[in-house]
C-alpha cells in the first residue's frame, strides 16, 4: 500500500510540474503562489516587546524572561555585560 500512494505522489508531482512548466511558458508564474513569507516567530516579537534589540542566537539576548527560561538568572553563571 505505501509503494502506491508513493507512486500516485510521484504522478501528481509530476502533472504538477508540467502545469507549471506549461504555464511559464505562457508567461504565468504558479510557483509564486507557493513560497510562504516567514514573518517573525513568536519569541523575536517578544524579545522586541521587552526591549531586547538583540537576535535570538547573541548572549545579549538572554535577558529577563528569557535568561530564566534558558536556565539563567542573576548569580546562575552567565557572567556576560553589555559595554
């Protein structure tokens, strides 16, 4: 059962080039409608709401809720200062 409904996908994949392929050539661009715009998640929304003009991936963004979440806090080892 899996080997057919891989099959069928592969099949539908395939038509689904070929409209795509036949379309371009018409001078309409269906793969635009695909690719999905990231906004920003959640916790960098937040991080800007407390302030924190920092990206998710920099020390300095591990402050306030998120240094606790992280499992840091005041005297718990992070040791960083901000000059």
């Amino acid at each position: 059962m899996p080997e057919i409904l891989q099959t069928l996908k592969s099949k539908q994949k395939a038509e689904e080039e070929n409209r795509i392929f036949l379309a371009s050539l018409q001078g309409v661009d269906l793969r635009d409608d695909k690719k999905e715009k990231e906004g920003p998640s959640f916790d960098d929304v937040r991080r800007r709401a407390l302030g924190i003009n920092a990206s998710a991936d920099d020390v300095v963004s591990l402050q306030g809720s998120f240094a606790n979440e992280a499992g840091f806090g005041i005297g718990m080892g992070l040791g960083y200062s901000k000059e």
